[in-house]
C-alpha cells in the first residue's frame, strides 16, 4: 500500500533518524509523530508506556496512512515493538541501542551505553551486550537529563553545557573506554557537544544508518512509498515544535487524537 514511512518518537529525538532515511530513500515521503504531552518516557513505568505507545502509533498510523512504521525511540522499542506488530498491519522498524557496530569498532573493549534509565536497565540491552559484546565491558549511563537538553536546543535555547558534562562524566572514569552508544534517539541532535566535551577522541555511534537501511530493506520491492508531504502529528501541538518540525520538513502539524484512558502517566 502506498503511504509515507512514519517516525514515531516521545518528542523531537526521531528528527536525527530523517537525515539517513532521506539519504537512502530520497524518494520517499515522511511524516512525524511525537507523544511530547507525556516527555519524556524514559522514567514512565512500562505498563503504561506499552498502552500508550500502543495508542499512539495506531492513531497516527490510521491518520497517516503509513506504508511503515519507523518506532525511532529506544525506550519504546526495547518495550513495546511485539505489542506494536501485533496490533498493526504495516511493518514496524524498531531503534535498539547500537551495541553491535560498538562492539566491531571498540579497540580497548571498554564501551560507553549513553540512554534512558528505561532502556539502560531493560533486559532487551541486556540480551543485546551478551549476545554482540560478551567480551566487552559496557559502562551504563542513565542520562534522562540530555533528552530534556535536546528538546531544548530544537527549541531554539542553550542547552546547559554544565549539566551535559556532568551527565557525561562517569563515562569518562575508565581512561580505556573508546566508543559510546547513543541509544537514545534525542542524543544525535546533542552530537557536536557531546563531541566537545569529551577528554579525547571517542567513536560516538547511532542507530541512524542502521535504521535506514532496515527501512529500506523492508519495503524493497514496494518501491519508493508515497503521502502527502510534511505532515506531522503530536499529542501537544504548539507552535515552537511547528517551528521546529518545519525546520526538517515537516510543515502540516496536528493534535494527534487520543482517548482519555492513557492520559495520566504513571511512574
Ligand atoms: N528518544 C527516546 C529514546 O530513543 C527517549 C526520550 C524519552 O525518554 O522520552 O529513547
């Protein structure tokens, strides 16, 4: 079925995958998701977070049309994708931290993961550090903070450089860790500072690419999918994310039309 591929993210952070699904799809049509009234997921309790992950991609999956869905969110993902594709028709492309191509490029074996609370202490990473890095220490940092940091550099303010470095400082205590994890899709946008705040060189990886070339592989052979252009759904709609999404494309923002069953997070 023709339909644009549609990133779904808690807030701004599935803008850093639109760059590589732009390079490798460049034909394709996009279309943007938020759940930004319940920013941020990652210190929510899971019950909650499945129901309302769950009603939120089927509403914006029923309003966009889409011929896939992108879940460009490692808090949601390392949860919620069997729940998604149980209750969705179209195919579902989940973001899982990176910890495969950090393992192949780590050189000292000592490896940084950078995400939510929710997803540095979910059993899927778990799985994900034995079965690609078992001979690899992970240094876990939780860095709820940072997604906060992003929201606030797309809206056009500072991100505070202090709080980045204290968020950053325990990944720095092993002098041999040389690659960090960016699993959390709002952290990319954070890059160039991250990047300054380091003590030395560190290969920084994201699931960006992967996740674009997944895309592509999943709808190879429905050719290129199609929609109307720039269209863009949250369940807070205002105009300083309009600005923001219209910056990458996304130009038609709508409330996103939700029941009242999952309006109350809980923690
Ligand atoms: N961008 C989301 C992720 O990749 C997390 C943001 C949040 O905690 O809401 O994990």
């Amino acid at each position: 079925m023709p339909g644009p591929i549609l990133i779904f993210d808690s807030g701004v952070g599935g803008l850093s995958v639109t760059a590589a699904l732009r390079a490798r799809l460049p034909a394709a049509t996009l279309a943007y998701v938020c759940d930004n009234a319940m920013l941020p997921y990652g210190t929510k309790s899971d019950d909650w977070l499945v129901s309302r992950i769950v009603e939120t991609c089927v509403s914006a999956v029923g309003a966009s049309g889409a011929a896939v869905l992108v879940v460009a969110c490692n808090t949601a993902s390392t949860l919620a994708l069997r729940e998604l594709r149980a209750r969705l028709e179209i195919p579902v492309v989940g973001t899982v931290p990176a910890i495969k191509p950090a393992a192949q490029l780590s050189v000292s074996r000592v490896i940084g993961l950078l995400a939510t609370s929710a997803t540095v202490n979910r059993a899927y990473t778990q799985t994900l550090i034995a079965d690609f890095a078992a001979d690899c220490r992970i240094v876990r940092v939780a860095a709820d903070g940072l997604v906060g940091e992003a929201e606030r550099q797309l809206a056009g303010l500072a991100p505070d450089d202090g709080a980045l470095e204290a968020a950053l400082a325990p990944l720095w205590i092993d002098a041999a860790l040389d690659t960090v994890v960016l699993g959390c899709t709002h952290f990319p946008l954070l890059r160039r500072r991250l990047e300054a705040s380091a003590p030395r060189a560190i290969n920084w990886v994201d699931s960006g690419e992967a996740i674009a070339r997944r895309v592509a592989s999943v709808l190879d052979g429905s050719g290129y999918v199609r929609g109307r252009e720039g269209r863009a759904w949250a369940s807070a709609p205002g105009p300083v994310l309009a600005a923001t999404l219209a910056g990458y494309g996304f130009t038609a923002l709508e409330a996103l039309s939700l029941s009242d069953e999952t309006h109350i997070p809980s923690r």
